[in-house]
C-alpha cells in the first residue's frame, strides 16, 4: 500500500468516526489529547477528544470488537495474550 493510499484510508478513517464539528475543526499539527480512554472503551461509550491547539473538544466514535478493546486495554497485543487472552 502507498503512502498516499494509507492517507486517504485513514482520512476516510477519521472522518467516519467524528463529528461534524470535530473533523471541521481538524488542522494539520494540531496537538490532541484523550483522556479516559480505559473508562470509555470499558462502557462503550465515546472517547472525548481535546484539540489542544484550538481548545475545542469533541466526540470521536469507534468500532472495535470486544477482543479488539481487551487488546487495548491490556496495552497490546503480547499482554494480552501473557494475560490468558
């Protein structure tokens, strides 16, 4: 896959799991932050994203499977599976 090729996947990427107003808001080297990741993916709920460089906040959704989450939440894939998983 080429460079741009990835790009573009992973713009479609962003774009489909934001809100209007949050990928609007997106410019290039911008600084993010996301707190409360471990909560949200436990409750299934939104991640909360704070764009640091414009102090603007928004909901950014994700579809992961329940496996994918536990990956995640163990801190990838080697301690998941050193885990039992």
């Amino acid at each position: 896959m080429g460079i741009e090729h990835e790009v573009a996947v992973k713009e479609k990427r962003v774009r489909a799991f934001l809100d209007e107003a949050g990928y609007d808001a997106l410019k290039q080297g911008d600084e993010w932050e996301i707190t409360g990741i471990h909560a949200a993916l436990r409750g299934g709920e939104p991640l909360t994203v704070h764009n640091l460089s414009q102090d603007q906040s928004f909901q950014a959704n994700y579809s992961l499977t329940e496996r994918q989450i536990n990956i995640l939440l163990a801190g990838g894939l080697l301690n998941y599976i050193k885990a039992g998983g």
